[in-house]
C-alpha cells in the first residue's frame, strides 16, 4: 500500500479523472489517498464522489480527507499538487486588469501579465508545501500540475528542498492531432517533443522509420476540422517548419505576432471552443465549470450519470509514473525537469520539457542537443521572463517583476514602458493579499535546503529521483523514440 497526498483535491472534476487513472493500475488498487483543500464545500464534493467510486467497484482503496495540509503530507510516498492559489477571484484579474491596456489573454496561466502575477502568488504556496515535504515526507516525490509549470519548478528546484517533477498534457494532444493530420493511427507516429512547457515542439515524427515532418503542414492545411480551428498553430508551423504542443488559443498569447491588434485577432482564433483564443475563454470556462459541477453533483451522487469507468484511464502522466516506480514497468512521457545540458542552446537550470524514462531505477532524461534555431529563440524570450519573475518571487524584487512584465512578448508587442509599470501596480494592489513576499514577508533566505536524503542517494523505496548531467554520451539519445510506455497508446 503506499500513500498519495493530493494538495488542491477541490478540483472535483481532475482529482476524480487522477484517482482513478490510479487505482486502473491493480497493483495500485489498495491506495491511501489523503485529500486537501481549503474549500470545504469543493473537498466534501469530490470526497464523496470519490468514495462512492470506489465502493462502486469493490476496491480496497481509502479516502481521507482534511483541510490541513501537514495532516495529509504526514509519511506520503508521492504528493499530487494542484492547487489554483487565489481561485477564480484572482484569476480575474490577471485577465481584466491587462486587458484594459490591451494586453489580450485567452489562459494568462503560463505567461503573460496574468502567468507572471499567477507565479508570484503560488510561489509562496509552493515554498510552504515543501518546507512541509521536508519536515513531514522527505522522501516523497512531488508531482505537480500547478501553473505557471516552468517558473513553479524552477522556483521549487532553487528554493524547495524536494524531489519534484512537472506535469502536463499538451504533448499528448497535440501527438493526436498529428496522426489525424497524417491520417495514420496514433500508435504508430513515434514523436519527440523538446523546448518549455508550453512551448514544446514536435522535433521528430516518424511513421515507419519514415520522417513525416515534411508532410505536416499540407496535412494540417487540407484536414477539415484543424484547418478550421488552429490557425496560429498552423501559421507558426508554416513559418518555422515545427509544430507545437500547446492550443491555439495558449500558443496565440505567448508569442507578440498574433494578438496585438485587436482587428486582427478574428483571424488568428478559433471562436467555436474556449481554446481556440477567445479573450479571457479559460475564465469564462472555469466559471461555466464551477456551475456545472454544483448543478451534476447530486446526479453523480445518486447514479444517475455516470462519470468515470474502471479502466477507462486517461493520458495524465501521474499514475503512469508512480506505476513504473511501484512495478518497474517502463514508461516513457514528456516531463518538466531542469535543463542539465539536455537542450544545449536553452540556459542551463531552466525548467525544460522533454521526453523521460521512469522504471523502478527512477526518472532519467534524454539526451536531445540543439533545438532547430527559431523554436529556440521563442524559447529564449520566454525563459529569460521566468528568470526574472522567479528571482522576483523569491525576493520580493518589485521593479524586477515589472521588468519580466516588460520583457513579456506580448506585452511588449502592444505596451509602452509607462503602461507596463501602471497596469503591474494595479495588479500588485489587487493581489496583495496574496503576495506577502512583497509585502515584508520573507520567503526565502538565499539557501537551497536539504533535500531530505539527497538528490543523489536512493530513498527507503530504492527509488533514485536524480537527474544527473548528461552529454551527448548520455543515457538516451534525441529523445530515443523506444515503444515501451504508455503515452504513445
């Protein structure tokens, strides 16, 4: 039996899609989950549709559920995080705020105004969930699902103390669409993915032993639904030769060419679902969410409408990878971990996301080199963002935030300096409450903690959570396309 603490488990439509992803695995069917939230009425809701899941089906597995956080972590082997620090409230802001000053968001969870201000504020979390780790289960792997993924990581790795891997699915889907563009099974297109999370590109595509590379943008160009709903994607493939992970909509506002004038913006989304661009379309969906989880709760409840079979388990990386730690059976997913010399002409100790093996040995890297030259540039602007807006978090450095703000693609595609510094104050004003590294609070002192046993060593499970340095004679190579995990099924 091993122990999961999921952090933010009030997220009642992910926590129930991740337990189950888990207890698919039968090895794994005698699970302790410890739910957590601070929203009382979110953790009775996804506590008892949890629970009735697995009584349902007969399983051994058991819930408990707190809203103290030390009482969850105490003695887990992995940590699930998924917190949203400052809710739909905060979320509000980051997009409003911007938008009066022209800065057009559809997510604002990554980068952006509204990723830099999201980052600031769960930082702080973060940095007391480790300290927690430390103290309460040094030898637990974090998993983390909080965004913004690249800067949360790069702030836990100088900061936490911990053993932590990023996760998330945008390479799964966009694989998907791939193959359909290709109009060849999914199975067999062997991918590569390589750059930052958001920001990943499909460096590799092979059908047979056969490089499909060259034939994506007339697949993509003559395919009747994604012509129609990923116009950026498709431009930015056209211009260069790569196609990226994330949607439309994410993608449109990480880059300063397609959402800078607003009569042109039509052009460059997808109106037909929130991810195809829609101004502030992620907040408009959570707010849709929140509703239509309150009003199909009593159904879920009652057996009226069924949500989640045993078995039917999804693409998330999370229980893929504690099932290849607990069995030693071999998965290979694209996972956020720091740049140790594995994409050469991306800054060194910068969160990358790139493919990984895990097995009963641990988590090991692939080897890739040199991303083609303007994905890396796109990568650059960005990481140089999450730099400052990490050294900012940790330090309570206002003129350093307002900097990254600067620095910001976007931003900088439609504010002058002036703006930048106005509409950062604003956001400052509305978050404080939640920024208390800028508000006197000192959350960091400059040292990197002890992390439990060491990075380096094997803990009480034999599992090594180490990432070691890696050349080009190095474990794998360009990313080493071997059928031998999940994430290709």
């Amino acid at each position: 039996m091993i122990k999961i603490a999921m952090i933010g488990a009030g997220s009642v439509g992910f926590t129930r899609r991740l337990m189950m992803d888990i207890l698919a695995v039968p090895e794994l069917q005698d699970t302790e989950f410890h739910f957590m939230d601070i929203n009382p009425e979110n953790l009775v809701m996804v506590t008892n549709l949890c629970q009735q899941m697995i009584k349902k089906n007969n399983l051994p597995a058991k819930i408990y559920s707190t809203t103290n956080q030390r009482a969850a972590l105490t003695d887990a082997d992995y940590v699930i995080c998924t917190v949203r620090v400052g809710g739909l409230d905060a979320f509000k802001h980051d997009i409003n705020i911007p938008l009066k000053y022209g800065v057009d968001q559809c997510v604002g969870d990554t980068l952006g105004p509204g990723g830099i201000f999201f980052g600031l504020r769960t930082i702080p979390v973060l940095l007391e969930l480790a300290k927690n780790m430390r103290e309460l289960c040094p030898d637990a792997l974090l998993l983390n699902y909080s965004n913004p993924m690249a800067i949360n990581m790069w702030a836990l790795r100088r900061a936490g103390g911990i053993r932590a891997v990023g996760l998330c699915h945008g390479v799964q889907g966009g694989h998907s669409q791939i193959a359909a563009a290709l109009g060849l099974p999914k199975k067999e297109v062997d991918i590569t993915c390589a750059g930052i999370n958001h920001q990943t590109w499909y460096i590799q595509a092979d059908y047979k032993g056969k490089d499909m590379l060259p034939y994506l943008l007339e697949g993509f160009q003559k395919h009747p639904d994604l012509s129609e709903i990923e116009p950026c994607r498709i431009d930015v493939l056209k211009r260069f030769g790569y196609y990226s992970t994330e949607s439309n909509g994410h993608l449109s506002e990480y880059l300063p060419w397609y959402r800078k004038r607003p009569a042109e913006i039509d052009k460059w989304i997808y109106k037909g679902k929130w991810i195809g661009g829609q101004t502030a379309g992620y907040l408009i969906h959570c707010q849709e969410k929140t509703d239509e989880y309150r009003e199909m709760y009593p159904k879920w409840l009652n057996g009226e409408v069924d949500y989640i079979k045993l078995g039917e388990r999804s693409e998330e990386h999370g229980s893929y990878i504690i099932e290849a730690l607990e069995t030693g059976r071999t998965y290979r997913g694209h996972l956020n971990i720091e740049n140790k010399n594995l994409i050469t002409n991306l800054q060194t100790g910068s969160t990358i996301e790139i493919p990984c093996y895990v097995d009963g040995n641990g988590i090991i890297p692939t080897y890739i080199g040199d991303l083609p030259m303007p994905c890396a540039a796109t990568c650059r602007a960005s990481i140089s963002v999450q730099e400052m807006a990490v050294e900012a978090a940790l330090t309570g450095n206002r003129e350093l935030v307002k900097q990254a703000v600067l620095h910001d693609p976007l931003t900088a595609a439609v504010c002058n300096t002036e703006e930048v510094w106005q509409m950062c104050d604003e956001l400052f004003d509305a978050h404080k409450d939640l920024l208390p590294q800028f508000n006197g609070k000192k959350i960091y002192n400059g040292e990197i903690p002890q992390r439990g046993d060491g990075l380096n060593k094997l803990n009480k499970k034999k599992h090594s959570w180490a990432l070691p340095d890696f050349t080009e004679s190095g474990f794998r190579q360009k990313g080493d396309k071997l059928h031998v995990g999940h994430e290709d099924n």
